[in-house]
C-alpha cells in the first residue's frame, strides 16, 4: 500500500500541460522537421543553377561583324584624333571656321598642318611622287583634297590598303600649298526635238548654296582606318 500509494502521489503532483504549451512543443517539432527540408531544398536549387551557365543563342554572322566594325570605329576615331593632337593639326572640328578665309588666315599665322578624314579615290604619279586623290568633309563642308606622297611613304601606305573595298578611309596631316573653295558647277542638258548630237544643248549652272573645299599639300603623317575584312565571315 506504501509503495503504490508514493506511486500515486507521484503521478497526481504532476502539472498538467497548458494549450500555450502544447503549440510551443508543436511549433518546435515542426521547425525541427521542416526547416531542415527548406533549407536543403533552397542550397540544391542554388548549387544546381550556379553550376549551369546560362547558354546566349548564337550571334548571326552580320551581328558578329558590326559588334567588331562598332569597336575598330572607336579605335579609329581615337587613333585620328590623337594623332592630329600630336602634331598640333588644325582639325575640321574646329567650330570658328565658317569660311575658307579663315582657314587660310590661320595657316599663314601659326603655320599649322591641316587634318584631314577622308577616302581615297584614286591615285597618281606626278615624276617621282604619288598623289593621293581624296574625297571627305572638313568642317561640314564637302572637301577634295591632291596630298603628294614620297616613294618611300607610298609603298608602305598601299600595304595598308583593301583593295578589295572601296572603302580606303583614313586621317591624313598635311602641310597645305594651296587652298581654295568653289561652287558647284551643273549640267542641265536639254533635247530641242531632234534626233542627233547637234540637237542637244546643255545649260551650265553654278550652285551657289552648295560650296567644296580644295585642299592641295604634303603629307606629313596618316592613319589608315581599320575595318572588318570579308575574309573574317
């Protein structure tokens, strides 16, 4: 009777749980079980994505060529100009030449280089130089320009040349001898009826609105600009 009634008292002297306490007990079983599955679930998805690269579809061949084109006209503009710094050239840039005037005052002055970007049209000899036929804009005018070439200098400049583009662009720096502007001259032909050669006649018009700059000089230094060949497609 001793022994089971100590039992008794034992078992009767325990607290019963409250409802507070029973969710507390439940919320850490829970976050015990859980929590863990989370956890797990949440690195593997991180290590899975972090080991797959994500693949970019395949540039077209014209993507690849103007993304490379888009980078060498950067250079390009880069090279021109800090070659024309270097050699303190007098630049088309330059927004206080509005008239042809100005530029020739500015050369007789300071005795400056000229800068000029351009295209190479054609090329001749002249005795033992060459003279490259450029055509471009200087100061937002239409510009021509002969630049005479030593043998030397030639040879290494027509290396540079794709002669298979039509494209030949390049900064040329030059000491000018002669400089003038002139009007656009037209032809406006007109047929009086006839059928022969005779009864064409033409009208010849200057163009007054419309002004190009003639540039004439030496060559003192250039940069061909670089472009994509076709070989590379």
């Amino acid at each position: 009777m001793f022994v089971g009634r100590r039992a008794l008292n034992t078992h009767t002297n325990a607290k019963p749980q409250t409802l507070a306490a029973i969710l507390s007990d439940t919320l850490k079983l829970w976050h015990m079980t859980t929590f863990p599955k989370i956890l797990f679930l949440f690195i593997s998805v991180a290590f899975l994505s972090c080991g797959q690269e994500k693949e970019e579809p395949a540039k077209e061949k014209w993507e690849v060529r103007y993304d490379k084109q888009k980078q060498l006209d950067t250079l390009n503009k880069t090279e021109a100009s800090n070659l024309a710094l270097r050699l303190n050239a007098i630049s088309g840039k330059d927004s206080t030449l509005k008239f042809t005037y100005q530029l020739q005052e500015v050369i007789q002055k300071d005795n400056q280089p000229v800068s000029f970007i351009g295209n190479i049209t054609d090329i001749t000899k002249v005795d033992s130089n060459y003279v490259l036929k450029i055509y471009g804009t200087f100061a937002k005018q239409d510009c021509f320009g002969e630049i005479s070439v030593s043998s030397d200098v030639f040879q290494k400049l027509y290396s540079q040349l794709d002669l298979k583009s039509p494209i030949r662009k390049g900064c040329f720096i030059f000491k000018p001898t002669r400089i003038k502007s002139s009007s656009l001259l037209t032809i406006d032909p007109e047929v009086s009826g006839g059928e022969t050669i005779d009864d064409v006649t033409t009208d010849l018009t200057y163009d007054f609105n419309d002004v190009i700059l003639f540039f004439k000089g030496n060559l003192i230094d250039y940069y061909m600009y670089k472009r994509v060949s076709k070989d590379e497609d």
